[in-house]
C-alpha cells in the first residue's frame, strides 16, 4: 500500500517534469531556433521565383547574381583582414590579461569588453567622428580638418579605412576574450618547467603555451570572422558608397527586392552554420589540433629562432604590450572620448562657423525637433529589450537546465551559438518572412516583431552565463541532498537551483539589455514605424544631422557605460 501511494505521488512529479521539459524545448524550437533557419526553408520553396529574379531576370538578367558575388567577396575579404588583424594584437592582449598581475588590469578587462555594450550604430559613428571630422583627431592635430577623408582605402587591400577600423574595434573582443579563457585552463606549472629549463619566454609561449591554446584561438577566430561578416549598425555608419553582404540584404528590403535579399541572407545562414558546427565538432574531439607538430621548423632554423628569442625576449615583449594596448586605445577608447567630448562644444552652436543651426540644442529644440523622436525612440528601444529579457530570461532558465541534465543538451548548446553569429541583417530578414504577411502572417513589423527578432539572439547571451554559474556552484549535490530528505521538485527549483544560479542569471539578463538596446541591423528590417535609438542614430547621420547624432552617439554610449558597470558589480 505505501509502495503504491508513493508511485501515485510521484506520477504528477513526472508529469509536470515531463510537460516543463517539453514546453522549454517548443518554445526554444519556435521562438530561436525556427526564426534561424526559415529563411533557409523559404529560399528553398521559393527557389523557381528566386531563380528567375536573380540569374534570369528578362530586365537585368544576372545583375544580382553579380552584385550578390561582389559584396560576399568584399565581405569575406574584409572579415578575414580583421581576423589576421585581432589574432596578431588579440593573442598578446590575451596572453598579458591571463598570464600578468599589473595595476589597471581590471579597468583595461573592462576596456575590452566595452565594445560587446556599446550600440554598434553609435561605435561607427564616434569612429566616423574621430578620423573624419575636425572636431576629432584632425582638430586635435591641428589640421582644420578630418584626419582621413570617408572613402580613403587601405592600399594593396582596397578596404575602406573606416570599416576595417569599425570593425577591429568590435571583433577583437571575441579573440581576446575566448583566448584569454583558454590560457587561464592552462596549469602554469608547463610554462615554470619550460623557464627552468632555460627557455626565453618567447620559446615557452610558442613551445608551450600557443599549442594548448589553439583551440580557444580557433573557436575565437570564427566567432570574430562571423561577427564581423554580419555587422550592420557600425557599418552603415561608415560605408559611404561601399556596400557589405549584410548592409546589402538592409537595402535590398527597404527596396522591395526580397528575392536578392532573401537568397543572400540564407547564403550566410548557410556559412555561420558551415562555421559553428565543425568548431564545435573540434573542440569536442580528441584528435583536435594533433597536426600542429607538422608546423615544427627544420633544426637550423629552429636555432636561429631561438637564438633570436633569447636576445630580443624582454625588447619584444615590451613591444608587444605597447603595440596591443595601442590598438586598442585607437579603436575603442579615442573614439569613446571624442564623442563624450564633442558635446560641450557643440552644444549651444557649431564651434568652428558659429551657427546655432550647427548646435545640439537647436537640432533636438529648434525646428528639426529630434528631441521628440529621440524621447520617443528611447521608450521604443527600453520597451523592446525589457520585454525581450525577460522572455528570454523565462526561456533560458529551463534551458540551461536542460542542458546540464540531459544527453542532448550538448546539441542544443551549440545550436544555441548560432544566432550569435547568424548575420542580424539576414535573422531579421527569417523573422520578418516568418512572423509576418509572407509567412505565418500573425505580426506585421513593429514593436512586438523587433521584440521576438531580439529574443532570438537574446536567449543565447543568458543561458551561458546562466550555465557557468551552475557549473561553479556544485548545484547537483545540494539538489540531490533536498530530494534525499524529500523535498519535491517545485521546493528544490526555489529554495536551491535558482538562488544559486541567480547570479549567472542577472548578469546575463543584463547582457542581454544591452545587446537589444544597441541592436541595428535586424532592428532595421522589422521595425516599421518604431524607430529604437540605434536606428535613429544611423537616420541623423544619413540626414546630416552630425550634432543630433553626436548626442544620441553620447546618449547610448553613457547608457552602455552604466550597464557595464551594473554587469561588473553583478559578475562581482
């Protein structure tokens, strides 16, 4: 008899489990993961018109066929420059926050990270203010004008200046941090036995070090090529006439051509898949990596290397240290400190001809009134990412138990990495074709459209921070101990798991604001008439309102500073 009661009491706890776990795993189906590959399903059962509209067109023929070649090939040069660039000044950076105790080390980890809060349309802009302008670097010099011209191209290369430099400054945070992360697995006591032996630091990092690293190098590589193959906001900032993939897919849908658009978003869908999955493939193999002692040099030159090591160890660490703070310094901080220091000047009038009409307060006051579309723009883009924290933090929470708990939850982690890096341009695209009147036809763009776009990528940023805090907290022990003295599910969920994860949870959540709030590129194409703050910054710059936009710039980056202190003082 009491054998029977207590199947029957643990019936419903099975039950409820059972219906936990499969509504999790719905709504991650519907609200993530299906918003990620539809465009690909609606280019596939829309190929016959696609085809006719893109390499059979009876007015143009193959035009976008063409024009879709040359902005991937420009695409995929530029991304692989700024990879090569971030892995040649990233991995020292990496390597000096993991390895070295200095003064400032926290401010300079906080510098780092500074641009993954900072809204990318107001990064481009303070970019495009710094190098551009007289009130950046050229007036600072002296010159009576911009440092650079906007279309100046990088020789050999032909890339635009500006983008590559946009984009160093929001790539490098991936290899840095992902680097960084690898080495601190590292036991130092490799590198102590490497150094006794007789070893300039030089030859342990690249004997040592570099080898057990290069997992995290790699998996960094691709999150910073594949973020920067689809950055939007801080592109559109700064491209002049030139023209991204991602860029391309925003113009295209603002000019109706949804086939072109459509078909070059699901060609990079298709590459973050081709990206993600065979990394995470890797690090979980055994066998990963195990050709790097193919690369091992011929022994005359090995001495000659070591030689060289030995002589000039301590000069080029010194310059490796002087070179990787300076990039950063250039790329983030300068651009930073130009935008909050423009605004004095410009504030009752433009400083260099004396108008009122080139002052902030006439162009958010006076007759362009962009006071009233910023006020209205700021409710917009506060609404937008509180409503999609808070679903995602309703839907990260079980998933990241999920995760833990259950044999597949390995699949659905690295699924979950794809939305990170899926181009925003294209998964506002999937969203709007899904949601929308040429899919399922339940939302039209707006609000609550922007809102399920931010979701997507929005539920990946909390459940990882969410995941740490269960993997550090020794959560399995304390639960199985409450369920030993019989404690139900529901009692162990509130008195246990989420206290101790909780942490985790807050500073994802705030993570995940400040990645909606500064949102572009997706925002764009799903908005309709809600305008965020982001969006708006990128329209002042198109109109040539620069002291309206300097403002907002200002606006978004002190919210981005405060947010990262809250995410610091959480993390704490």
């Amino acid at each position: 008899m009491e054998t029977w009661l207590t199947v029957v009491k643990a019936e419903p706890r099975r039950w409820l489990n059972s219906l936990a776990l499969y509504s999790s795993l719905t709504a991650f189906m519907f609200l993530v993961l299906l918003p990620t590959i539809f465009l690909i399903s609606f280019t596939f059962t829309r190929w016959n018109e696609i085809y006719m509209e893109i390499f059979a067109n009876p007015l143009i023929g193959n035009e976008h066929w063409i024009q879709i070649q040359k902005v991937l090939l420009f695409s995929f040069k530029l991304s692989a420059l700024t990879v090569l660039f971030d892995l040649i000044f990233g991995i020292p950076l990496a390597y000096t926050l993991s390895r070295k105790r200095f003064a400032g080390k926290s401010l300079l980890e906080d510098v780092v990270t500074l641009p993954l809060v900072i809204p990318t349309s107001g990064f481009g802009f303070a970019t495009l203010i710094t190098w551009t302008t007289v009130a950046g670097l050229g007036g600072f010099l002296g010159l009576g004008s911009g440092l650079i011209h906007l279309g100046f191209m990088i020789p050999v290369v032909k890339i635009p200046f500006l983008m590559f430099m946009v984009h160093i400054g929001l790539t490098l945070p991936y290899v840095v941090l992902t680097v960084k992360a690898k080495m601190e697995e590292v036991n130092p006591v490799y590198e102590t036995a490497s150094r006794t032996l007789g070893a300039p630091s030089y030859t342990t990092f690249r004997k040592v070090l570099l080898p057990l690293a290069l997992p995290g190098i790699f998996s960094g590589s691709v999150l910073a090529f594949a973020r920067s193959l689809g950055e939007t906001g801080a592109t559109m900032v700064v491209s002049g006439i030139y023209s991204t993939a991602s860029i391309a897919i925003v113009r295209w849908v603002f000019e109706f051509k949804f086939a072109a658009a459509s078909f070059l978003g699901c060609l990079l869908i298709l590459v973050a898949w081709a990206l993600i999955l065979p990394v995470e493939l890797l690090m979980g193999s055994r066998l990963r990596f195990r050709g790097f002692k193919e690369l091992e040099l011929g022994s005359g030159i090995r001495r000659v290397v070591f030689r060289l090591e030995r002589t000039f160890s301590k000069k080029l660490s010194v310059v490796k240290d002087v070179a990787s703070l300076s990039i950063l310094v250039i790329t983030v901080i300068i651009p930073v400190l130009v935008v909050l220091n423009s605004i004095i000047p410009y504030w009752s009038r433009d400083p260099y001809t004396g108008k009122a009409a080139g002052g902030i307060l006439y162009q958010l006051f006076g007759p362009p009134n962009y006071f009233k579309s910023l006020v209205r723009a700021t409710v917009t883009s506060f609404t937008v990412a509180s409503t999609a924290t808070y679903i995602s933090v309703c839907l990260a929470i079980p998933l990241a138990f999920i995760i833990k708990k259950h044999r597949f939850g390995g699949l659905i982690r690295s699924i979950l990495k794809i939305p990170l890096i899926v181009p925003t341009s294209a998964l506002g695209l999937s969203v709007l074709l899904l949601w929308g009147p040429s899919g399922l036809n339940l939302l039209n763009p707006g609000v609550w459209l922007t809102i399920l776009t931010h979701v997507v990528f929005s539920v990946p940023v909390i459940v990882e921070p969410t995941i740490a805090a269960y993997e550090g907290s020794q959560i399995a022990l304390f639960e199985e101990s409450a369920r030993t003295l019989g404690a139900t599910s529901y009692d162990v969920a509130e008195t246990i798991s989420l206290p101790l994860v909780k942490r985790g949870v807050l500073a994802g959540a705030v993570l995940s604001f400040t990645h909606s709030l500064g949102e572009t590129g997706a925002t764009f194409i799903v908005m309709g008439k809600d305008i965020t703050v982001p969006t708006l910054v990128v329209n002042m710059v198109e109109a040539l309102a620069i002291p309206a936009a300097l403002f907002s710039s200002a606006y978004l980056i002190g919210v981005s500073l405060v947010l990262l202190v809250v995410f610091k003082w959480i993390s704490k």
